[in-house]
C-alpha cells in the first residue's frame, strides 16, 4: 500500500501538497528507499540523465527523505513525467529451486532461472529427482523406525532365513 500512496502523491501535480502518510513512507525501513525512487526513471532519458549526473553517488544516502522526495516531485513536475511511462518490474516469485539456480549459475539473468524453473517443473518426476539431487535440494532423511510393531517370532531357523535372506542354491558343477 505504500507504493500506491507514494505513487498517487508524486503524480498528483500539486507541488505544495504534503506527503501523506508520513509515518509510513518516511520510516528508516520502507520498502520506498532512495535507490528505488531513482530506478524509477529509467524509461525517461532526460530525468535518468539529469538524476545520475547529480545524484547517483553516495551522497544520496545522506539526504534526508523528505527532501529527496520533494527534489522527485519536482523534477516530475519540470519534466513532464507521466506515470504510464515509469518501468514496470513484475514480480518475481523466489522458489527454493530458483534460489538454488541462482547460487549454482550466477551468470543467468533472473527471467533466464525463471524459464528454466519452468522447464524443470515440465520434466517428469523421474529426471526432476535426479536434477533435485544434482542439486542437492532434496533432503534425505531415515525412515524412522516404528518402535509399535511387534517383533515377530520365528519358530524355526529355517523360517527366519527364507523370510529375511534371498537363499541362492548353488548346485555342483560335476
């Protein structure tokens, strides 16, 4: 819900308008960081521009919330920025084969792990256990033992070993 408050104010037009919510958005940990306000303008050349000539080093960590996002909106306002025109990040759902994937082949953009998780998902159940075990993602745990059962009690030698042995005959060659 922040992200559509942050949003709704910083295209609203109004630069005198204050910033709603400010408990929330102004907080030391909301999600609305100063890099995630500047990312936002990737699509638009000038502002991108504009925004890491002046402010992409580490002098942004030292400015204050509030004013950084009154700078954004007025930058908005001054150079026409429209809300359609900001880049659209989808969301990317972080399975345990996805973060497996990602630690295994760091050099595979993360839609390049999301399209082999799906093919792995494709695969039948036997190749996908022994690519989970490649991998080492599946756990492996002793059956445990139910101490219920009751020991069964041989009357005979002979009993036992035909129930708990394979007895091979060998006959004799000559």
């Amino acid at each position: 819900m922040p992200f559509r408050t942050f949003h709704g104010w910083l295209f609203d037009g109004d630069i005198k308008r204050e910033i709603p919510n400010k408990e929330v958005l102004l907080k030391y940990n909301s999600p609305i960081t100063p890099t995630y306000v500047i990312s936002l303008f990737l699509n638009n050349g000038k502002l991108n521009f504009f925004l890491n000539r002046n402010l992409n080093n580490i002098s942004l960590r030292y400015l204050e919330k509030e004013e950084l996002f009154k700078f954004i909106k007025k930058c908005v306002i001054d150079f026409r920025v429209q809300r359609r025109s900001l880049l659209y990040k989808p969301y990317e759902p972080r399975s345990k084969l996805f973060n497996a994937l990602r630690s295994r082949i760091p050099t595979l953009k993360n839609y390049d792990i999301l399209l082999l998780c799906e093919l792995i998902e494709k695969m039948d159940k036997k190749e996908k256990n022994a690519l989970f075990s490649a991998l080492d993602l599946i756990k492996y745990e002793k059956e445990r033992v139910k101490h219920s059962k009751q020991k069964k009690e041989y009357k005979t030698i002979k009993e036992f070993i035909d129930e708990n042995f394979s007895v091979v005959e060998v006959g004799s060659r000559f």
